[in-house]
C-alpha cells in the first residue's frame, strides 16, 4: 500500500513540475530590445540635437595652443592658491 502511494506521490509530482514549466515557457515575455541598441539610439538622437559649436581654427600652431593651456592651468593654480591663504 505504502509503495503505491509513493508512486502516485511521485507521478502528480512530475505531472506538476512537467505542467508548470510548460506554462512557464508559454507566459515567457519576448526578447527585449538590447540594452545596447538602445544605447545607440540615445547616442544617435542627442548627437543631433547637439550643436557642436565653433570648430577651432586649423591654422592655430600647436605651440600657440600649448602656451594658451599652459597659461590656463597656471591662473587655475593661483586661484586656488589665493582661496586657501583667506582660510
């Protein structure tokens, strides 16, 4: 008797499990779109609304462009010099 009800135990069990995920595989959500195609997207519609702006003259020597940059760094690192001493 004992054996009998082990079998039937068993068997609803695999009926159970072959039925939930045959429902399972029929509730599955179709592929989403891919998280990088989307990506692309968001890319492609901001460069179009972007304005690039002025483009920088080509017949600027590199040596000038330099010497701006380094003139540059130079004022930032007084600025932050003269913000400290005030502490």
């Amino acid at each position: 008797m004992r054996r009998g009800l082990a079998w039937l135990t068993g068997g609803l069990g695999v009926a159970g499990l072959v039925l939930y995920r045959k429902l399972r595989r029929a509730r599955a959500p179709e592929p989403a779109v891919e998280p990088a195609d989307e990506l692309r997207q968001k890319l492609d519609a901001a460069r179009l609304r972007e304005d690039p702006g002025p483009v920088p003259a080509l017949t600027d020597d590199l040596e000038t462009r330099r010497r701006e940059v380094h003139e540059r760094g130079r004022a930032a690192v007084e600025e932050m010099g003269s913000g400290s001493e005030e502490s």
